[in-house]
C-alpha cells in the first residue's frame, strides 16, 4: 500500500506515509488520477522539510481522501508534471513551485500564482497575447472603478467579443497559512475568520473541524448543529447577495434591492445567534461559544420565515422576467466536460452538472444525520448559476428551520485535549461557495508544523476565464457576479 | 424684438437651473419605487457643487481635444436650450429649418466626446467611444423619422413651431402625435444614457457606453460632462413634455401646471423603467432602436394613406 486511505477529519500518523521515488510517485499520482479522483492538495507535509511532499485526492467513488507522498530529494526537487494529460493540478503545481521551489517539468503553463516575480525570476510575468490589426487587448484592475478586491484581468478580444481571459491574483497575499503555524492557539480562530471575509463560517468551520480532529475532541450534538444552522445562514446570506448582484449587474433594480434587504435580515439572524453579522467569535475548539435560547431561537425562525416568503415571491417576479432570461441564458457558459476537466467545484461545478457536493459526499459535523440534496443544474451558464442559488437557498433555509425546531439538549462546548504528535488530517467543509480543505499536521511536539488552505476560489478563477470564451467583454462583470470567487480567499 | 429676446434668454435659464433638479427627480422615484429613502432631491446639485472645486487632473499624454470637448460639450447644450421653445415664448434661436441644426448641435457634442475619449488613449475609454459611435449611428434616424414626420404633417421646419403647431382639437393629428412621443422617448432613453439602453448607475467599466467615456476626467471637466448630461435629459424632457403641448396660449398659469405635470409624470415614467426593465444585451440595443425608427416611419405611412 503505497497510499494512505482516510475519512474527512480523520486523523493519521505522519509516519506512515510512504515517501515514494520520483518514478514510482509519477505512476501512482497518475493510477489515482486515472479513477477520477481530484487533487485538493498538493503540500510539503512540514514546512520546514519541502523535500518531501504530500499529494492529497478527493476520490468520490471509493468516498475517501487519499494521500500520495514523494520524496524529491534525489530528483533535484524536479518531477514530471501532470498537467498535461490532467489539466486540473496546474494550478496546484504552480502553487507548490511557487511556495517551495518544486519544479514541475514539462508544466504547460507554469505561471504566478500570488507572487509574482518567484516562479519565473525577476522577468515580468508574459502574459498571452492575441496577434493581428484587428484584435485588441483591455486590462482591467487591479484598482478598479467600485470598491471591490484587488485582481488583474486581461481580455484579448475581437471587437466586443474576448478570446482569452486572463486573471492574474495575488495582490492579497497576506501568509495566512505561514501565520496560523506561528500564531499562538487561540489566535488561530480569528486569523481562521480572517481568511474570506464572505465566507468567516464555512472556513472558521472546516479550521475548527480540522483542530478538533487532531485533538480527539468529541463535540455535542447541540454545537454540532448550530454550526450548522450557523453555516446555512451564511450560505442563505451570501445567496442572497449573489442573487442582489446579479439582478444589479443587469439594471434590475427592484430585485437587488430586495435581495438586499432580506440578506440584511439573514446575517442579522447570525448577530441574534453570536453577536456578529459575518458569524465571527461564534466557534471555540470543542463547539461554540454562545448557546441559542429560545428567545433567540424565536427570533431567528421569525426572521428566517419573512425571508422564506418574500424570496419565493422575488424569485418568482425575478426569474419569470423576460429581461432576466435574455441576459442570464446562454451568456458565460462553461460545458459539463469542460467543468470537469478544469476541476470546478462547488456551486459553480453543480451549475454545470457535476456532482459535487461535500456535504454529499462527504458529510461532516451534524450534516452527517441531517441529509441534504445534491442539486444540480444541466447548462453552466449564468442563468444556472443564478438559478442554483435560489435553489439553494430554498433548501438550506427548510434545514435550518427544521433544525431550529427540534434543537438537541446538550452542551455546547466540550473541552479540548492535547494536541497529538506527528499526526494530520485534512477537513473538508463546504461552504458557500464550495469545497473548503484545511490540511493541518503536527511535529515531534505537538505544534503544527503545517498549515495549508484551499479555498473554493482557487479552483473556480479559472473557469470564469473558460466561461468568457467567445462572450461579450460587457458581460464580463456578470459572468464574474454569478461566480462571485474571492479574491482573498485565493491569495491567502 | 428686446422683450422676445429677454423672454427666450429667461427660457434658456429655466432649462439650464432646473436641469440638475429633474436628474435628482427621477433619482429619487427610482429610489422610493424600490423601496429605498435615496438620495436627496438636490443632490446632483451638491455633486456638481463638490466637482466644481476639485482639481482637474488630465491624463498624461492627452492633447488639446480633451481639454475642450467639456467646454464644447457644455456650450452645445446651451445652444440647443436656446433652440427649445419653453413657455409661450419664441427661443432665442429660431429659423426655418432649425431641426437639423439641432439635432447636429447634439451630435457635435457627442463627435467631441468620442474624440476626447480616444484622445486619452485607455482601453476602456476606446471601447466606450465605439459603443456610442455604434448606437449613435441608430439613434440619429430615430430623431430624423419621428421629429420629420411631425414637421411633414404639421407643415413646418422650425422647433417651435413644429411645437406650437400641436392642437389638440385635431384627433388623427394627436394620433400622430402620442406615437412619434413613444419613439422620441426611446429616443430619449438612449441618448442620455439611461435604462435599458446604458445602466447609469453601475460602476462596472466593461458594460458602461457613456459613462466609461468619462471615466478619466475629474473635477471641472466632470463637472461640465454631469452638467452636461444634465441639460441633456432636461432638454428631451421638455422636448417630450411638449408634445403634450402645454404652452398653447391658453394662460401662464395653466401652461406652468401642464408643464410641472408633464415633468413628474415623466420623471415617474423613467423611474418605473429603470425600476422594472433590465438592461438589454449589448447586441440587442440596435433592434430596440431600429423598433423606435420604425415608429416614425410608421407615422410617416399612417399620414401619407390616410390624407
């Protein structure tokens, strides 16, 4: 066994991973490309030891996480790149050229990832470039004209129509996984909040699971749902935003302002449940670190259900719109095969028919005895997107309320234990936007000598740039508004 | 002769103070029809007052064309104020004829907008210059079909007196007259920019037409682009207000009443559009154009057969 096989949140020895020879790694990462799995990691298992790394899988046919390790050492850190016949690991190969100085040989596109100047020296980054008298060249950013996130696009266009996209990230890079490993522990919830600030549950979420693994920490069932209910309302609000952006996108303005107005209502049920809209200082190690009443309980169903009925009736008077339809179908869409091949994930992945879905897949926390569907949507254009969401919300606003009726009794935070010795887990939670992997692993002490995130984000940027393919650059903003990717989340 | 003067000099004035009031107007419905407070009726009056004393900074590079087409800009607006006819009183410039002068008045104002987008040399400004310059080359038959069939019908060339020639004992010409109003308010709605030709509120550079022109400019030379934009409005407002013929002479009072009517109905009629339509695809734009030339064309058809 040259693999390592394990459950989201379950712990291993570090020891037991089987450091294979370069030829040996490049046959065994191929078989388990091969079976359709997807990389979700691709690390040093210590920082401090980048020599050996650590291949980490998502296989949805045998429901395991799979990790494949390589020793580098006697190959010059070079190993040969699967990009070429797996176009998905790009960007992680990039990522890990860039973060440790692995080069991956013969990489189809070995380009910058958050610093711009390691990978390819001090030359400046080439980007593509379109030939001939009638073409032209837009670069947008990374200051632009409303206040949003930093982040570089260069369209290569014909007339109004792009060719090629081009995003290039990074302007936020903040360490986050380099402060989390030197942080002291009960600084590394707030930095875990810190990461995306659209999505503080889902990745404070997946942190807290992957600590509380490595601890042996058995939660109550009582926390285990409310962050749950937590994670939903966040997934409703930040629907809600999308939904109010892409009605603004297209000069809708009665939908945007009535989404709005209900995502106010949304987050306002997180600051009745912890004190904070975005749900920050809500999760501690070990459950949570306020208890839902039942005042507050009341309350957040009262808000939930004004929310429940008005959105039917927006979403009715939305998308029964003509003008809604013109712009949304058929505008930014990415194929099924397409999806698959770039390695999308999350709500844009469901919106082009893939079926991907951790909470699905692989059920976590208190998803685990409270199922959810797997909805999917066939074309990947805008309007799926758009659709999905609204979907969406309609389900997760029944779990919660659900959920909220029959609350469990218990105790909403249980202690935590010592942190073990050389042992990992990878936690995947999905968030709103989609899957969420924290891989944490411990050293001979018991400190975390490895730290690494992934976002939903860092997979999806480049299925905008495939999305815009033979689309009109004015749809631009609202193809990027029915992914709403971050770009923080992505430069960490 | 003095008294026509002063009379069409205080006309022009009324377009030029109340211009920035009717632009806060249709803000402020658009804003309670989506059940927001918005912004105070007089607020473009206070961003004009705030752009007035910035600094303008020009972009590097850029040649004389940008720092005269505000001026220009301006300065065609006011000379087609002067060429409207409000009130009971003769405009300051009125001949046989003057449609076509303004309707050029407006285009030149808009070839030196072009021009100064260009001039400034970003993408994003380039881009914007086509799009006008595209829908433009539609927008332009609209006024010529809508406002000529009206001047076939009525018999006359001039603006004013194609507008005082508007009776509405006349049934088969209010006919003419409410379906050439359909077309010079799609008209309208394109040439300043508006739903769901141009969003005017987004900030999104990629999908702007007018606004992505001026994005580079700051401080006076904005000042005389919103002022502009402004007027514009006003002045398709006042155009479209009159079809319904306000200033027949049946007494000032009545005249003021029509007058302030007409705007807030008017006011309200964009607010609601704004409100319930979405933007149209890029690519659909010149079919929703086309439609409005083909509504002049259709005026021009219903008088020939029908006389």
């Amino acid at each position: 066994m040259t693999q390592i096989q394990m459950q989201n949140n379950q712990p291993f020895d570090l020891d037991s991973i089987i450091y294979l020879k370069s030829g040996a790694f490049q046959k065994a990462v191929l078989d388990e490309l091969a079976e359709g799995s997807r990389m979700i990691a691709f690390t040093p298992v210590n920082r401090n030891n980048p020599r050996q790394v650590a291949c980490v899988f998502f296989n949805a046919n045998i429901s395991s996480i799979v990790l494949i390790g390589a020793d580098l050492t006697g190959d010059d850190f070079r190993y040969e790149s699967f990009a070429n016949a797996y176009p998905h690991t790009n960007y992680f190969e990039c990522e890990l050229a860039e973060m440790y100085g692995c080069i991956p040989v013969n990489h189809p596109w070995l380009r910058p990832v958050r610093k711009q100047n390691v990978t390819s020296g001090n030359v400046p980054y080439k980007f593509f470039k379109l030939g001939g008298d009638e073409v032209h060249e837009v670069a947008v950013g990374p200051i632009h004209a409303g206040v949003i996130e930093p982040g570089h696009f260069r369209f290569q266009c014909h007339g109004e129509l792009v060719y090629n996209l081009e995003i290039s990230l990074g302007y936020q890079y903040r360490g986050v996984e380099e402060l989390i490993v030197k942080s002291n522990p009960v600084q590394r919830i707030i930095l875990a909040e810190s990461i995306a600030g659209d999505t503080a549950i889902g990745h404070t979420l997946a942190h807290c699971n992957a600590v509380e693994a490595l601890t042996q920490s058995r939660l109550g069932l009582r926390a285990e749902v409310i962050r749950m209910i937590a994670a939903e309302i966040e997934r409703v609000a930040m629907h809600l935003a999308g939904l109010g952006g892409v009605a603004n996108d297209i000069g809708f303005a009665l939908p945007a302002s009535s989404y709005g107005r209900l995502r106010t209502l949304a987050i306002n049920s997180l600051a009745l449940l912890c004190g904070s809209r975005f749900g920050r200082g809500l999760f501690v190690y070990g459950g949570t670190r306020f208890d839902a009443t039942p005042e507050i309980v009341q309350k957040i169903i009262g808000n939930l259900l004004e929310v429940q009925h008005d959105v039917r009736k927006i979403n009715e008077y939305f998308f029964s719109s003509v003008g809604t339809s013109s712009r949304l179908e058929e505008t930014g869409t990415v194929e099924t095969a397409v999806a698959k091949n770039i390695g999308m994930i999350g709500l844009a992945a469901r919106a082009s028919g893939l079926e991907e879905d951790v909470r699905v897949l692989f059920p976590y926390g208190a998803y685990r005895y409270n199922p959810v569907p797997m909805l999917t949507l066939a074309t990947g254009d805008v309007f799926a997107r758009t659709r999905l969401r609204a979907m969406e919300i309609e389900e997760s606003l029944r779990l919660i309320l659900e959920q909220l009726e029959n609350l469990p009794d218990g105790e909403i935070c249980a202690g935590s234990n010592a942190w073990p010795v050389n042992t990992g887990v990878v936690s995947i939670v999905e968030g709103w936007r989609g899957e969420i992997v924290h891989m944490a692993c411990t050293g001979v002490n018991g400190e975390l000598v490895q730290y690494k995130i992934k976002d939903p984000s860092f997979n999806n940027w480049y299925g905008l740039g495939m999305a815009l393919r033979e689309t009109p650059i004015s749809d631009f903003p609202l193809c990027n508004k029915s992914f709403d990717l971050s770009y923080a989340g992505h430069d960490l | 002769m003095g008294l026509g003067l002063l009379q069409g000099i205080v006309s022009v004035l009324v377009v030029l103070g109340l211009s920035p009031l009717f632009a806060g107007l249709v803000n402020k419905l658009k804003a309670i029809l989506t059940g927001r407070i918005g912004a105070p009726l007089l607020q473009p009056y206070y961003e004009m007052q705030r752009l007035f004393r910035k600094e303008t900074i020009n972009a590097i590079g850029s040649s004389f064309i940008s720092r005269i087409s505000p001026l220009v800009n301006l300065v065609t607006m006011i000379i087609a104020a002067a060429m409207l006819p409000v009130g009971f009183w003769k405009p300051v410039i009125s001949f046989d004829g003057d449609i076509i002068l303004f309707a050029y008045i407006l285009g030149l104002s808009r070839f030196f907008q072009i021009l100064a987008a260009m001039d400034i040399g970003s993408s994003f400004e380039g881009m914007g210059a086509a799009r006008e310059a595209t829908f433009a080359l539609f927008a332009e038959p609209i006024f010529f079909f809508s406002f000529g069939s009206i001047s076939f019908i009525s018999g006359y060339t001039s603006l004013y007196m194609i507008l005082h020639s508007i009776q509405h004992q006349n049934i088969s010409y209010e006919v003419f007259i409410v379906i050439c109003s359909i077309s010079v308010f799609m008209l309208a709605v394109t040439e300043c920019s508006r739903m769901p030709v141009d969003d005017p509120n987004t900030h999104l550079e990629l999908t702007m037409i007018h606004e992505v022109m001026i994005l580079d400019n700051s401080g006076l030379d904005l000042f005389l682009y919103q002022y502009s934009g402004y007027i514009k409005l006003f002045i398709y407002a006042i155009l479209e207000i009159s079809f319904f013929y306000p200033f027949s002479g049946q007494g000032y009072l009545l005249g003021i009443i029509i007058f302030i009517t007409g705007s807030l109905v008017l006011a309200t009629a964009l607010g609601v559009v704004e409100t319930i339509a979405s933007r149209y695809k890029m690519k659909n734009i010149p079919q929703y154009l086309l439609f409005a030339t083909a509504i002049g064309i259709l005026n021009l058809l219903i008088y020939t057969f029908t006389r």
